[in-house]
C-alpha cells in the first residue's frame, strides 16, 4: 500500500502510489460534493418548510382550519411529498459551487506563477460569473420552494412559475426586497447594540 514504511519503532507514513492519489483525490471530491449538496438541501428544507407553515396559516380564512401544528405538518408534508424536488434544487446549486471550488483551487494554483497574470485575471472574471449566477440560482431555488410548499409542484414547474411571477412583478420584488433587507439590517444593528448596551452595564 505504501512506496516506503520504516518499521524500526513502529510504521512511519512515506508517501502515497500515484494510483493512491488518485483514489484520494476522488474521495475528497466525493466529500465535497456530499457535503454541499446536504449542505444545500437542508436549506432547502427549511425554506420549504417555513413557507408551507405560512402557506397553512396564511391561505385559510378561518382560524378553526388551521393545524395545531403547522411547522410540524409542514415538515412532515415536504419530508413525505417534497424532498425529491428539494434534492433537484440543492443539487444545481452544488454543481455551481463545485465549479466554484475548481476555480478557486485553480486560482491558488497559478498565484505563484509570474508569467499566468491573465489566467488568473480570467479565473477571477468566471469566479464573479459563477458567484452571480448562484446568487440568482439561489434566489430562483428559494421562490420555487415556495410554490412547491404552497401548490405542490414539482421542481421544474415551480421555478418556472415562479421565474415567471418574478418577470411579471419585477418593480414589486426589487422594492420590498431593498425594504426587507433594509429592516433586516436594522434589527441585527439593534440586536447587537441592545446586547453591547446591556454587556456594558
């Protein structure tokens, strides 16, 4: 298994074969990937979740028809009718960030390099492209969880629907998502100055 091992006190760690390597490297990608895509189905779930917990609430008309649990139900609705469209969505934002990865690794590779300026300037040009394009996936994934928990669609057909819905409202999107980041960015200042006051004191 190993080019050399040195057994005088005990085994000492040489180097590795080069198919060795290659089956390492394997492994590392196969946990890269496994992490970001568990990684991103969890998201996933919660988004899905927490929409079809407000979807429960916010659709009925009567409070007598609402659940006693709504988040456990949600929870349980997308675990039994909803993770595959969950698994689809989590996975197109982990080839992205895979890419990502490559690029970034790629990039740390050919720093050293005097004479590959315009690789890695092209290298940092595809990572701001690749980050762009997961921030809009990401954003696209989150209102496609959102049909999916309220009307019960499959991936495609929710991001469809709701990239549509987005198209059609993009003046209302753009306000109230400068709105809701800007109260957004008010309670953590409040949070954290709340917690700062009342550590001082």
């Amino acid at each position: 298994m190993w080019n050399n091992c040195l057994c005088t006190s005990g085994c000492f760690f040489v180097c590795f074969m080069s198919h060795q390597l290659r089956v390492l490297l394997g492994m590392q990608v196969f946990h890269l990937v496994g992490w970001l895509w568990t990684a991103n189905w969890i998201s996933a779930l919660g988004q899905c979740v927490l929409a079809g917990a407000f979807a429960s609430y916010y659709w009925l008309h009567s409070a007598k028809k609402v659940p006693t649990f709504p988040l456990l139900s949600a929870f349980t609705r997308t675990l039994f009718y909803h993770t595959g469209s969950l698994a689809f969505g989590a996975a197109i934002i982990t080839i992205v960030q895979l890419i990502r990865a490559c690029l970034a690794y790629l990039e740390t590779k050919l720093k050293g390099a005097p004479n590959n300026k315009v690789a890695v300037y092209l290298l940092r040009c595809m990572q701001c492209f690749f980050y762009c394009l997961e921030k809009l996936l990401k954003f696209i994934n989150k209102n496609a969880y959102i049909e999916i928990a309220v009307y019960g669609y499959n991936f495609c057909k929710a991001a469809r629907t709701a990239f549509s819905l987005l198209l059609r409202n993009i003046l209302r999107v753009a306000a109230v998502n400068s709105i809701t980041g800007f109260i957004l960015l008010l309670g953590r200042l409040l949070i954290t100055g709340g917690v700062g006051m009342n550590y001082s004191e």
